[in-house]
C-alpha cells in the first residue's frame, strides 16, 4: 500500500469540494455561524457569571451585615447559592439554558432550583441555540454527508473507479484515499471550532495553568475527531454500496434524520412512558406526608419531640430542660434539621433513579447511535449536563445542612435555656465566621466515569468504522 497514492486521491477529495461553489457558500456559512456562535457563548458566559457572582458576593455581605439576633432567626433569615457556568459552557450549551442557577438555603426546607433561561424565555428556545459544539454535532456531519456522498458512487457511474483500477491502485488505496480526503475537509471546520475555544479558556485563566480545564479540552477534541472518523467512514462505506450517487445522498440523509432526531427524540419519549416521574405536586405531598409523620420541632408537646426531651433529660440526669448544660432548642432544631434532610433526600434520590432509567435507556443507545455517545461526552466535560446540575444542587444542600446546624450549634452554645438568665441574642460577629458558597465543577475523574458507557461506544464504533473500511477495501466493486 503507497501513501504517496493515498495523499494524491486525498488531494482530489479536496480540490473536488473546493471547485464547488457550494462549498463556498457553505464555508462562509460556517465561518458566520461560527463568529456569531463564539461571540453570543461568551457574551452570556461573562455576563452571567459576573452577574452571578456579583449578586452572591451581596448575599454573602447581606448575610455578615445582619444585626445581633437569635441564631434560629439567623438560620431562617437563609442565603442563596449561584451555579456558576463552567468555561467550556461557551462551547456546548447542554442542559445550560433549561435547568435553574439558583437557589434559596433555609432551615428545614430544600427549595427547587429557579430562575433558568427557559423559564423566562419564549419557547422558541426548546429548538435550541446556536452553539460551537452543535455545529460540530449536527451542522458539520450534514456538510460531510454532502461532500462524501459521490466519492465512490459518482466515479463507479463514470466509470473513473474501473481506470484507477486498472492503472494499479488498489481498492484499499482508494477507499483509504477518499475516506483520508473527507476526513481532513471534517478537521478544517474542528481546528477552527477549537482554535476559538482555547482561546476563550487561555482568557478565562488568566495566567494560571488549569489541569482540569485543558484535559476536559483535550478529551473534547479527541472525542470530536473520533467522531468525524466514524462519520467519514460511513460516507465511504454508504458511497461504496450505493448503485448511484444519488441513491447514497438518500441513505446518508436519512442516517443524519436518523441519528439526529428520530432515534434521540423517539428513546426521550420512550423513556417518559417506561419510568414516569411524579408531579411537583405529588413530590411535594409525599415529603410533607413524611415531614408530618416526623413530628413538630416547634411544638414541645409533640409526642415524638417530648420522648426525646425525656430520654435526653434522663441521659443527663436532670429534671428540667434548664439544668441541662447546653440550649435544649437548639438541640431538637438540630435533631429535626437531621431528620427531615434524611426525608428531603430519599424523596430526592427516589426521583433521581427514575432519573437515572430515562437517560439511561438515551445513554446505552450509543452502541447503535454515534452521535448519541458525543452528545453526552460533549455536555458531559463542559460541565452542561444533568450530573453536573445534581452536583451543584447536592453542593448546595451540603452548604445549607452545614450553616443550619452551625446556627443550632451557637444556640446550643450561648443561648441559656428558658428559665435561665442571660442573652437572648447573640453578636453579629459570629455571622462573619460564615464562609461564602463557593461552587466547584465535577472532578475530571468523576466525569469520565459519569460518561463511561459514551466514551466505549464512541471507541467501539471507531474501531466498527475502520473494519467497515478494511473489509470495503478487499470487496470494492468497479462496476
């Protein structure tokens, strides 16, 4: 096999699509939406972000610069907690416009997560935006499709395949040459997407080096490069058995429709009506059913609440609650933030799994769909994806479960018990020794294992797609 023979059919590859004056408008297409999609990704990733930041920087000073008061009050007065976007947000939207960005922290409660794009957008946005990753997804393997679909049908028809041939170069120079061709056109429009996005991230670091953020990169164009490696495999292979080039131009269209949208919205679909998930409403019921079943820590004549004052009286061998050594309401708000969190999270875990069945049943159908597997590898190391929307909400709970019971924690402390003299409040210094919210990404480590199964099916289909030209390369047909 000579690779000066393959260089040369991939060099008509290129000269064949650039003679094409579609290829010009489309490259200019390209170019625009690429312009266009990089400018509005970063405008809203820096403008949300410094809003986002700007706005938790206030709770934070709002939270410090409350006056003496109890520390109950204190724990109900609450804060909020931010998601701030990741930078490779400006590369794959994801989930990023449909999912909340904040949420209100207070005692005994886990509220929802509010104010997403979507909420307060019309529903055109459920079509999606224009973003660098769904050019690549969608707009570049429609454009390849275009480009590949008469490499080897047209030169059959023409009878130009049965000349080559003839002229000593074998079938697996040509199918090599051709697939090598259109590969090389799909990486043009992969250097320019991610010669932008290093960009935004060398800006975003401002100097300093960022593990993370540059093997997140690297795996996002490893992962694309496999993907367009499978995408122009199946344009040969599709070319190849094709009676004429028009007949493959149909098959590959369809495989686009198929891959993009049927196959993907059809399991979406499916998914729903295999493992429904409750209403708001009825979440909502089913935990306040638990919460009441839990008893009333506000209520000392509460009959779960009133066993554990007298087993705490007796372990502490007094006979009223102001003997014992520390603020017994503090206390019990400190027993019943622990049991009704327990509450709030098996619901919420219950919910998850179900969850977890819809996308899953999407996620293992990119051992037949490719375009699933970099869907998910893409949403999933830009930090847009569902886990990394539970990650920030879990973050969220962990900081509002510490704060509340460091508020129980001061009361217990240095509020005496009722009957007992001494101060009712405490100083607002305490406050200050609160650490703000601060949210961290998904560990690389954790993603790859969140996208494990993607990440074998895109591998599995790599290697597919290179059999599938090996084996077309010894049953290539001239005629």
């Amino acid at each position: 096999m000579r690779t000066t023979v393959i260089y040369l059919l991939a060099q008509q590859v290129w000269k064949d699509a650039f003679r094409s004056k579609v290829m010009l408008v489309v490259s200019s297409l390209m170019l625009f939406l690429i312009v266009f999609a990089s400018y509005s990704s970063w405008e809203n990733y820096h403008d949300q972000n410094l809003i986002r930041e700007k706005i938790q920087h206030e709770v934070q000073e709002s939270w410090e610069n409350n006056p003496d008061k109890h520390p109950h009050r204190m724990s109900h007065y609450g804060s909020f907690a931010f998601r701030i976007k990741h930078i490779l947000s400006t590369f794959d939207l994801g989930l990023e416009n449909f999912v909340g960005n904040a949420i209100f922290l207070e005692a005994h409660k886990q509220n929802t997560v509010n104010f997403s794009e979507a909420s307060m957008s019309t529903g055109l946005l459920r079509f999606g935006e224009v973003s660098l990753a769904m050019l690549l997804k969608v707009i570049v393997p429609l454009l390849l499709f275009y480009l590949g679909y008469a490499s080897i049908a047209q030169e059959r028809e023409d009878g130009t395949l049965k000349l080559l041939i003839g002229q000593g170069i074998s079938r697996k120079e040509i199918v090599l040459g051709k697939w090598l061709g259109l590969l090389s056109l799909s990486i043009l429009f992969l250097l320019a997407v991610f010669i932008v996005l290093g960009f935004f991230i060398s800006i975003d670091a401002q100097g300093k080096f960022d593990s993370s953020g540059i093997l997140r990169y690297a795996v996002l164009f490893l992962s694309y490069f496999l993907y367009f490696t499978i995408l122009s495999a199946i344009t040969i292979v599709v070319s190849a058995f094709s009676a004429t080039a028009k007949t493959a131009l149909v098959k590959l269209l369809g495989i686009w429709l198929l891959f993009v949208i049927i196959v993907p919205k059809s399991l979406q679909a499916m998914g729903y009506y295999f493992y429904p998930t409750p209403s708001k409403i009825e979440m909502e019921t089913a935990v306040e059913h638990d919460l009441i079943r839990l008893g009333d820590s506000h209520n000392p004549n509460d009959a779960h609440f009133k066993a554990l004052k007298d087993s705490v009286l007796i372990a502490n061998n007094v006979a009223n609650v102001a003997d014992l050594p520390f603020n017994y309401a503090g206390f019990v708000m400190s027993k019943a933030e622990e049991l009704s969190s327990k509450v709030y999270k098996k619901h919420q875990d219950d919910l998850y799994k179900v969850y977890s069945k819809q996308n899953n049943l999407e996620r293992f159908s990119a051992f037949i769909n490719p375009y699933t597997a970099i869907k998910n590898l893409s949403m999933g190391f830009s930090g847009t994806d569902f886990n990394s929307f539970l990650h920030f909400k879990g973050e969220a709970e962990a900081y509002r479960y510490k704060v509340t019971q460091e508020m129980n924690k001061l009361q217990m402390d240095y509020i005496p018990n009722e009957g007992k003299e001494g101060p009712n409040t405490l100083s607002s210094k305490y406050w200050k020794d609160t650490k703000p919210f601060q949210y961290a990404s998904l560990s690389v480590q954790t993603v790859f294992v969140n996208e494990f199964v993607s990440i074998i099916a895109l591998l599995l289909w790599t290697v597919l797609a290179l059999i599938g030209l090996l084996k077309l390369s010894t049953n290539l047909k001239a005629i």
